[in-house]
C-alpha cells in the first residue's frame, strides 16, 4: 500500500512539474519575442520611417516611396504607431501619417 501511495505521489510530481515547467518555459518564449521585436526597428519599418520624413503622408504614398507591397506597409505602419514613432492624423475621411515628434517629456 505503501508504494502504491509513494508511486502516485511521484507520477503526481512529475506531472505537475511538467506542467509548470512547461508554462514558465512559454512565458519565457513569449518575454523574449516581445523584447526583441520591441528593441529594433526592422528594415521594413526604417523605409517606411524615411518615406514620411520624404512627404509621404498616405498609405499609398508610402507604397510607392518604399516599393513594399500594402500588407507589409501596413504592417510596419502599424508596429511604428503601436511603438509612438509614427502619428494617425485623420481629417474627415482621410487619414495620413506623420512621424511623432518628442517632447522634452519623451
């Protein structure tokens, strides 16, 4: 009875370990992507940067200053807003972008 008591406890052990382990381990994956991809500005990103400091101001102005395809501008267009390197202005129906000038705050 014994052992029967000790084996499950380990069985019972080792899965909970599993599952801990498992979860740190994902967390820790996860922790990882976001810095890295929080800490750079990818060659998408800098094209698209430099396309606004150029004048382009649209989606479609952007597309043809970089020469990306409109998801992938778009993409980038968007982590460069969710970051605060890049403002949505939008007036009326149109939307244009502009590169977010620092405050002495930022």
């Amino acid at each position: 009875m014994l052992n029967v008591t000790l084996l499950t406890l380990d069985v019972l052990a080792g899965a909970l370990t599993f599952f801990v382990s498992r979860e740190v381990m994902t967390w820790l994956i996860n922790r990882k992507k976001e810095v890295l991809m929080s800490s750079s500005v990818s060659a998408n990103e800098e094209k698209v940067l430099e396309a606004i400091r150029n004048g382009a101001k649209t989606l479609n102005e952007i597309m043809k200053h970089t020469g990306l395809p409109k998801s992938t501008a778009y993409k980038a267009l968007k982590r460069l807003l969710r970051e605060g390197k890049v403002e949505k202005v939008v007036n009326g129906g149109n939307v244009r972008y502009v590169e977010k000038v620092k405050s002495e705050k930022d």
